[in-house]
C-alpha cells in the first residue's frame, strides 16, 4: 500500500494553532508520545506573543506539538520533577525514584 504525500502541505495559521493548544492543555497534564510518564504543563514563548505548552520539567523530546507528540490528559502528575516545580512544598511522586536531592528554592 503506498501514501501519496502532499506536494504542498497547508498552512497552519501560527495564532489559531497556538490558540487551540493552549485551549487544549489548560486544566491538563501531558504525556510525550508514547511515554506513561504524565508531566505538568507550562506555557512557553513560541512566536512572538504567542505560546505553546510544553513539561513544566523542560523535558526534551524530538518533534512538534503539530505533529501530536504532545498528549493532554487529566492524569495525576508521574514527574517527580514536576510535581517538585509545581506543587506545594514537599510534593514529590512517591512512585519514581529520586536521582538526587533536591532542594526547592
């Protein structure tokens, strides 16, 4: 079976698609691809005025939130990372093992 390819692919309108991210990840968590680990949900600058949710842990990962590498889910927080940056003093996910210590600023 073969997929034709687009020659022209369409134009995402930058302010519409960012709008439609934040509506989507506000009240969220999110999840990289295939990954179990549910991370918390910051909003980073993207263009201009604009921004896109990204971990709140500044985890990396290959690819676009357009290509739907980012999930939304309603999820409890599984970073140890997050839950650290996000939550009250003292929050941590009993579940994931801490590298090192860490002290909240």
């Amino acid at each position: 079976m073969t997929i034709a390819l687009e020659l022209f692919p369409r134009r995402v309108d930058p302010e519409d698609f960012a709008r439609a991210q934040v509506e989507r990840f506000t009240d969220h968590q999110l999840r990289i691809g295939r990954s179990r680990v549910v991370h918390a949900v910051a909003f980073r600058t993207w263009l201009g005025d604009l921004s896109l949710p990204v971990p709140a842990c500044h985890q990396g990962w290959s690819g676009f939130a357009a290509a739907g590498d980012l999930l939304a889910t309603s999820d409890p927080v599984t970073c140890r990372k997050c839950a650290v940056r996000t939550g009250p003093p003292g929050a941590g996910v009993p579940e994931q093992t801490a590298l090192f210590p860490f002290d909240r600023p």
